[in-house]
C-alpha cells in the first residue's frame, strides 16, 4: 500500500525565504512545487522521510505542493507575502 504524508509546512512565509519540507514516504515522491525552487533535497532513513529545501517565490500569492508517490497524493497550501502582507493579522 502506498502512503504519503507532509507532516509539516509553512501555513505563511514571507516571499524568497527558505523553508524545510519533510514528506513521509515508504518510497520515491514526486513532488509538484509551481512557483518555487528546490534547492537541496535528501533522504532520511531513521525518519522515513524526504526533506526538500524549498525557496519560496517572490511574487506573493497563494500556492499549493503537492506530493505523490504512486496513487497516493499529499497537498499542502502555503501563503506568500511580501513584508507589508506579514504585517497584516491572518
């Protein structure tokens, strides 16, 4: 049975910024990252998981990652703001 899980994400990041994404998975992900940019990826053995190091786009908006591994899907929704926008409560 195939299973992913991103146990952990930023729910709001300020634009260009980077940011550690761990994604638990018993085997390869492909991960869709539009707007972003890898900038280090590695394996885990002793978590059972991937951690992708992930810069974050300059232009602000809303973006979604999303992970698979065979059937198995995983999304996460992060906010991108510049530093007016974190000043603002959400």
């Amino acid at each position: 049975m195939n299973s992913i899980h991103i146990p952990w994400s930023p729910r709001l990041i300020m634009a260009g910024r980077s940011f550690r994404l761990p994604i638990q998975c018993n085997g390869d992900v492909a991960l869709s990252y539009p707007g972003f940019s890898i900038e280090h990826q590695r394996y885990s053995a002793a978590d059972g998981a991937h951690y992708f190091y992930l810069r974050a786009p300059e232009q602000a908006g809303v973006y979604t990652l999303s992970a698979q591994h065979g059937e198995a899907t995983h999304s996460k929704t992060i906010e991108v703001c510049d530093l007016d926008g974190l000043r603002t409560p959400h």
